[in-house]
C-alpha cells in the first residue's frame, strides 16, 4: 500500500462518513460541529435506536399513539441503553431536563 493509496482510502471513508451525517436528523450547525469520530458514534447511535424502535411504529410512518402517550405520560426524560453501556436512545426532551442537546 503506497501513501497516495492509503489517503485516497481515508478520503473516501471521511467522504462516507460526511454523507451518513448530513443523513442524520440535527441541524447543519450542529452537523459540522461533530468530529468524524464523534459522528461516527452518533451515527451508530441513530442506527441502533431505529432498529430498537422499529416495534413501536405504526405503518412505518410516524410514531404510534401509545408510545407517544408513554413518553407524555413520563415525569422526566427515556435513555436506553444496551447490556454493554451504549447509549441507544435518548428522549427528546432531554434538553428540558438536562439543558444538554444531544
């Protein structure tokens, strides 16, 4: 692998990586703020939580009335997390709470 061949490779990754970010539901501020690191662990995170979630939606579209109800019905905000600690899903609201965006 010669210097030139590995560049071309980080740039295509880095090329990847911008184009699942611009995918993810943030603003573009916000968006460029992210390190490919930190994106990548958004990214995964976002991915993570649609599989998750995918059971409590309603014809593919929109979220169903009874997992609204339940978050609504909540004195607070959700985290999921998995076995292993990784953060999977935050409620939207969290930043009322915490005051933190996520």
């Amino acid at each position: 692998s010669t210097k030139g061949a590995s560049k071309a490779r980080r740039d295509h990754i880095n090329g990847e990586i911008r184009n699942m970010r611009a995918l993810l539901p943030i603003s573009a501020e916000d968006q460029e703020r992210l390190s490919y690191l930190h994106s990548m662990s958004l990214i995964c995170t976002y991915v993570r939580k649609t599989v998750l979630l995918t059971g409590v939606r309603e014809d593919g579209g929109g979220v169903s009335p009874l997992y609204e109800s339940f978050l609504q019905a909540l004195p607070g905000f959700v985290v999921a997390l998995t076995r292993d600690g990784k953060l999977v899903y935050v409620s939207e609201n969290v930043p009322e709470y915490l005051g933190l965006s996520m």
